[in-house]
C-alpha cells in the first residue's frame, strides 16, 4: 500500500542526488504494511483531508500574480482622462503597466479587480482637477474610494455611484463638487463611511438614509442642506459620528432615540429652533462630543438630571440655558472644552467647575458675577475666556501654561501684579482692558521685554 504525506521543499529523491522541482510540494510514496491499512482507513478524518488539500492549494497559488482585471483597467483611463494632472499624480497609469501597479490603486489578491482607490490630495503635489467621469462605475467591486481634497471644478459626482453596490467607504470632502447630493447614494447599503463635507453643493433636502443600516461616520458638514433633520436617522442604529454642522437646517430636533451608538454629534451653525430636554439625549449613553453652538435652542433639563454620558467637549455657544448655570455639568468629570458663552446665564460660577482641567473655557457675554478662586493656576487652561461678564474679584493667579487669557469687559479689581507671575509662562494673549484696575505697569524685566504679544 501506499502512503502519502506532504513534504516541505519539493524535490525527487533517488540513491545519488536532491533535485529541486518547481513546484512548492510533492508526494512521498513509501511501502507500509498492510497491517496499518484497517487502522488508517477508520481513522482517517475527512476534515483533515480537505484541510490538506487547501494547503496544497494555498502553496501552488502563492507564486501566482494576479492581473488587473481589463475592464477596471479601460475604466480607470477613461476615468483619468477627465482629469487634469497638473503635478503629474497619474503618471504611472500607463496602458501598458498593469493597473493593480498604479499609483492609487489596490486590487484584489483573488480576482484582479480594482477595490480601492485613494487619490486624496495631501498638499505635497498639485491637486487633480477636471470631473469625474461616470466611467467610475464601471469598477463594481470598489470597496473604498477616496478623492478628497482635489478640486474638480463644481462637476459632479456621477449619479451611476449608487450602482457600486460594494461601496464601504466613500469620502469626497473638500474637493469643489457641485450640483445636487446624488440621490443613487441611498443605494448604497453597505456604507460604512460618507464624507461629502465642504463642497459647494447647490442647496437641497437630505438624502433617504434610511437604508443605510450599517453606516458608522456620516459627515455632511457645510454641504448646503436645508429643511429638518429627517426622523430616518433613527434607523442609524450603528452611527458613531454625525456631522451636520454649517448648513441651513431648520426645525426641531428629533429625539435620536435609536442612535445608541452615537458618539459625535456636530449640529453646530444651522437655523435649528428647538428646546433640548432629557428625552432627547437619554439613550446617548455613548455621546463624548456635543456640539449645538449658533442656533436657536433652549436646554430645558431638571436641576436633578444625570446625564448617561461623559462628555469630553460641549461646545453650546448662543444657545439658551435659562438663566442658570447648567447644574448637570458636574456630572461631567471628563470635559477638556467647554463653551457655553452668549448663553443667557445669570448666575455665579459654581466651584465644581474649577475641578475639571480644562483646555478650553469659554463663559463670556453672559452676566456671570461673583468671585473666582484666589488661584486657579492648577487648572491648566490653554484658553480662558471670561469677558463680557459682571465677575467682581481680584484677578486670581492666572495658570502660565495657557496661550490666551481674555478676560475684558468685566468688573475685576485690583492692582496689576500679578502680571509679572503670568509673564513667565506661554500666554501669548492677555486681556484685562475695561476693568477696575488700578496702579502702574510692574516692571517684570526680562520676563516682560520678552512676552511675545
């Protein structure tokens, strides 16, 4: 009988040499008795028979190089022919190389096909120009297609690209898109990432997200949208990033009920006019970063509210607070921005706040009053605006580690001394015009001479 085995490094052996054979194994034919025949036909496992064979399969395939697929590479060049190349980006796609080579591209290890395409201006060349031809779509097993940051003239994006059925990821930011958002991407079903931001889209609805079960980032950032925040995103149950900011959205928020998920939410720069109350934010249980600045909305929360969140930025500038500091803030033990100026408040600062180390604070053009903490150089703001604002103390000692101290326009008394303790750090910005100060300019030496204003 015989048995056989796979051996590593293929060869025939004989009585007088090893020869080397140009596959990547063989099969060993040796004598056993056939006594052992019984034995190994009953326990021989299927399973590992078929895994054997895969292997052998796997080896003979791994010095094969598959070829970029003919049809992707007639698309591809007709794609790059509506290009301009000004920087010479494109050079290497040439008829007669093989596309999986080019610049750009990436094809499947299996098949040949084009499956990502990244041709992102970095600013190191000139960017591409000209349109994107619907040639595109003829790539129909493109996974990921980046073209950000180029500049394609207010051309735009072929309405066939909801035919690319494959689609996971697709980021166009930045780069002069004009006409309308296509209403093909509601085809796509299997995004994960859309990022069509700042582009000077002609001014429309939102597109039907309702189909994008799986999508994680949507970033439709400053891309003309008006009318209401459609209640489809509910049906975003693996959204993590939403940005919505510089648009003409107007309305009511919904409740995002079904956005578990969510950890970014930019709502920031719209025409919004709506009041925020618990209900709205309750099963954001993920939410890091709330931005609602520059629109119309009244955040209406019980003195008793614990949000389910820990957020790191809360960037709330010209909203409506209702007179009262916002109490469930000191439940936010992780925030590293804070902006609620413009805000209606009229309160004093409660000194939960001081615990917090911000990188940014900014409480101005509210009547905030009372006094700070005698220091708060602990705290390490890089900004610190309190201008604007009816705080009636000694200025404190001021944290040297930030870059810009506003704190104008307010009623704080006192002499001037403590500007030589602030000359020694990194501020690059210190205003303390329109106060009660009194007394002359300290002399702070070299300390002083050096300041860069």
């Amino acid at each position: 009988m015989v048995n056989f085995s796979l051996v590593n490094g293929p060869r025939i052996i004989n009585s007088k040499s090893t020869r080397r054979l140009p596959c990547s194994y063989y099969i060993q034919m040796k004598r056993i008795p056939s006594k052992f025949i019984i034995m190994f036909s009953s326990k021989f496992n299927f399973f590992w028979l078929v895994r054997v064979l895969y292997l052998f399969w796997c080896a003979g395939c791994s010095n094969i190089n598959i070829s970029c697929a003919v049809t992707d590479k007639e698309a591809l060049l007709k794609l790059k022919d509506g290009f301009v190349d000004g920087g010479g980006r494109l050079s290497t796609w040439k008829s007669e190389a093989d596309c999986c080579e080019w610049n750009g591209v990436v094809c499947s290890n299996l098949t040949g096909h084009v499956i990502k395409l990244d041709l992102v201006h970095y600013g190191d060349s000139e960017e591409l120009r000209g349109n994107i031809d619907s040639s595109l779509c003829d790539l129909q097993h493109l996974t990921y297609l980046y073209l950000d940051g180029n500049n394609f003239e207010g051309s735009k994006i072929p309405e066939c690209i909801g035919s690319l059925g494959q689609l996971r990821e697709l980021t166009i930011s930045g780069a002069s898109i004009g006409g309308t958002i296509p209403r093909g991407l509601q085809n796509l079903s299997n995004l994960q990432t859309l990022d069509l931001s700042d582009n000077p889209f002609k001014s429309g609805p939102f597109p039907d997200f309702s189909r994008f079960s799986n999508l994680v980032t949507l970033s439709l950032k400053n891309t003309s949208l008006h009318g209401s925040i459609p209640q489809s995103f509910g049906h975003l149950a693996h959204l993590s990033k939403l940005y919505l900011s510089y648009n003409n959205l107007t309305g009511s928020l919904p409740t995002f009920a079904g956005l578990a998920s969510l950890e970014y939410l930019d709502l920031s720069n719209n025409r919004l006019n709506s009041v925020i109350n618990e209900t709205h934010l309750s099963t954001l249980s993920n939410l890091t970063v709330l931005g609602v600045s520059q629109n119309t909305i009244f955040f209406n929360f019980s003195s008793h509210w614990v949000p389910p969140f820990q957020l790191q930025d809360f960037i709330a500038a010209s909203c409506n607070f209702g007179g009262h500091f916002p109490s469930w803030l000191k439940y936010q033990r992780e925030l590293h921005a804070l902006e609620i100026s413009d805000a209606s408040i009229s309160d004093s600062i409660p000194q939960w706040l001081w615990l917090s180390s911000f990188n940014y604070l900014n409480l101005s053009h509210n009547k905030l009053y009372g006094e700070l903490p005698k220091s708060i150089l602990k705290f390490y703001h890089y900004v610190l605006d309190l201008s604007f604002n009816n705080l009636s103390s000694p200025i404190p000692d001021l944290p040297t580690s930030a870059m810009a101290l506003v704190l104008s326009n307010s009623m704080f008394l006192g002499t001037l001394s403590f500007i030589c303790a602030t000359a020694q750090g990194s501020v690059y910005q210190l205003d303390i015009s329109c106060n009660f100060l009194s007394g002359k300019l300290p002399d702070c030496g070299d300390n002083f001479l050096t300041w860069p204003f």
